[in-house]
C-alpha cells in the first residue's frame, strides 16, 4: 500500500523502486532462472525444483511474475486440466542480467561478509554526520575526547 504522501511523488513512479520490487525476492529469482534452464513447468514441477518454497509463496510469486509479463501462463484444455509456466521474452531478457548479478555476489561475497563483521564504531571512524540545521558534527570518537 502506497502512503499518503509517497503518491505521485517520485518514490510511486520510480522505474527500478517499481520493477525490482516485483522480482527482486529471493524466490522470484529462482523461479525465472529454473523456467529459464528446465523450460516451461507446471506448478508441482516448479515446487519440486526448489523444494524449500511453500505452495502460497510459489502461487503468489508466480502471480505477481504472471501480472507483470515475466511469465506466461498457459492453461491446456485436458482432463485434468494442465498449466504451464514458461518465460515471456521480457522474462528471458531479464536471465543475463541475473547471471551478470550473480557473478557480481560471488566476485564480491567474501569481501561483504568480511566488512559485515567489522564493527560498526570501525566503519563509522571519521565519518562526519550533518545535523538538520546542515551543520557538520562528528561521531565521538578517540580524537574528539
């Protein structure tokens, strides 16, 4: 839900807020990249694919894939009925993208975790804050007692 004063502002109408909210979850990303390898899949293939998703998570995501073209969904006229999931080519010119992401983490993984656990008053050392009236003010640090 949009707040009061977040509509028409540009924090609605931002293209990348907008689109990467809708796929960038962790299971989005893996439903585009396992339609991407295995081709199109049906509900229960998909779940077995990535079997750690629950069944209202896997329908959701695949809705919200489905509303914004990423995926398509075909619904076969058989006895039981069958229903495809398969990328849009929307969907699959969004997979180099996730791939050039991916090399981008593992390339970078062991630096992050390394800064995640330096302590905080470590990274912010000399860093200077401004206070709402725009004035400069240092963190208290070792200098400044």
């Amino acid at each position: 839900m949009i707040k009061k004063d977040e509509r028409n502002s540009i924090i609605e109408i931002c293209p990348i807020r907008n689109v990467v909210a809708r796929f960038g979850n962790k299971w989005a990303l893996l439903l585009i990249l396992t339609l991407d390898e295995k081709g199109p899949l049906r509900f229960n293939q998909l779940g077995k694919q990535i079997p750690d998703i629950s069944t209202k998570v896997l329908a959701n995501t695949l809705h919200i894939l489905e509303s914004d073209g990423l995926i398509s969904r075909t619904v076969f006229a058989e006895v039981p009925v069958r229903v495809e999931y398969a990328l849009t080519a929307t969907g699959k010119s969004l997979v180099p993208i996730i791939h050039e992401l991916t090399r981008w983490a593992l390339e970078n993984m062991n630096s992050i975790l390394k800064q995640r656990k330096v302590p905080e008053t470590e990274t912010a050392k000399d860093v200077r804050h401004v206070t709402r009236q725009g004035k400069p003010n240092s963190l208290p640090g070792p200098a400044s007692r």
